[in-house]
C-alpha cells in the first residue's frame, strides 16, 4: 500500500506509477463533480482530463497543508469554472429583487421516487450560469462573493442566477412528483 506521502512524492518526481495511482484513487470522486458542472459526459471527462494535467503540473505547489482530495476537488472546481467562461456568453446582470414571489421547500418523502440520480439529471439540464451557482453555492459550499470573483461577475447575478436554478429544479421535482401520483 502506497501512503500518500509517497503517493505525492512519486507525482512531484514525475513517475508513472504514482500518477497513475493517484488517477485511479481520486479519479471517481473527481469525475462526480466534473458531471454536476458539464452538460453533458463527454464534456465532463474534458474537464477531468484538463483537471488531471493542472494536478501532475501544479503538484509541487502542494505543501500538504489540509487534505490531499480538498486541494485536488479545487483545482477540478476551478477547471470547471474555467470551461464554463469559455463556453458561455454572460448574461446581463438585474436585481434578484426584481423578481416577483419566493420559493417555497418542496418537500419529498422517503417513499417518493425521486433519486439521486434523477436529481442530478436535472441539475444537468439546468441552464450552464444556474447550474455553476447552483453546484458552486449549493453543494461546494463557497459564498456568493467568491462565486462572484470566480465567474467574474456582481454578487447580485450570483443570487439571481441561484434563485433561478432553485425555481426551476423546483418545478422539474413537483411535476416529476404529480406526473408519478397521476401513474399510481
């Protein structure tokens, strides 16, 4: 068994091996979060690939303060952050105080069908700027100033941009839901 000092060692020294253990160790956990940021799989194992050439570049810069995982999900996020300035437009930047109502909790059951999969899938199908909020703040936990900073625009589109994906996810689960009492 292979510990991680040696693992981190091999990969500054360049050695195959290491990397290829290191791929094979971190890929699946990396890969997750490569597909909650793309559009699709094929664009996801892209920004795996970019992600794993920044890490066997960048590996000397880690200094092992924190976990090894937290440094290279970082460097994945950010790889995903990157591919998706390339890949969008900005939207024009409102007010999310313009936007009329509130979003109430859908509340969901144990006994309901909606899996972590179907989950997913719909956050897939979210529009490229609410799904980066919505995987940013959501489920990576960063706060609407560093999303900012990172997609490059005001706090405000940030907030908007996760309102929107919240109201939209919350529509898909309610007619997921009524289209599944509407079967039984």
């Amino acid at each position: 068994m292979i510990s991680e000092k040696e693992l981190i060692e091999g990969c500054k020294n360049g050695k195959a091996k290491y990397q290829k253990h290191l791929y094979e160790k971190y890929s699946p956990v990396l890969m997750g979060i490569c597909l909650r940021y793309a559009k699709n799989q094929m664009e996801a194992e892209d920004i795996l690939q970019d992600a794993f050439i920044k890490i066997f570049t960048k590996i000397e810069t880690y200094r092992g303060e924190g976990s090894l995982e937290n440094w290279l999900k970082r460097i994945v996020i950010h790889t995903a952050i990157n591919a998706y300035h390339k890949n969008t437009v900005k939207a024009g930047e409102f007010d999310i105080d313009e936007l009329n109502g509130n979003i109430e909790d859908v509340s969901i059951t144990d006994s309901d069908s909606l899996t972590a999969q179907l989950l997913l899938g719909f956050i897939e199908e979210l529009p490229d700027g609410y799904r980066t909020a919505f995987n940013l703040y959501e489920i990576d936990g960063y706060s609407h100033k560093e999303i900012a900073e990172m997609l490059g625009c005001a706090p405000v589109t940030v907030r908007t941009q996760l309102f929107k994906a919240k109201e939209n996810l919350k529509k898909r689960i309610e007619q997921h839901l009524k289209n599944k009492n509407e079967i039984l």
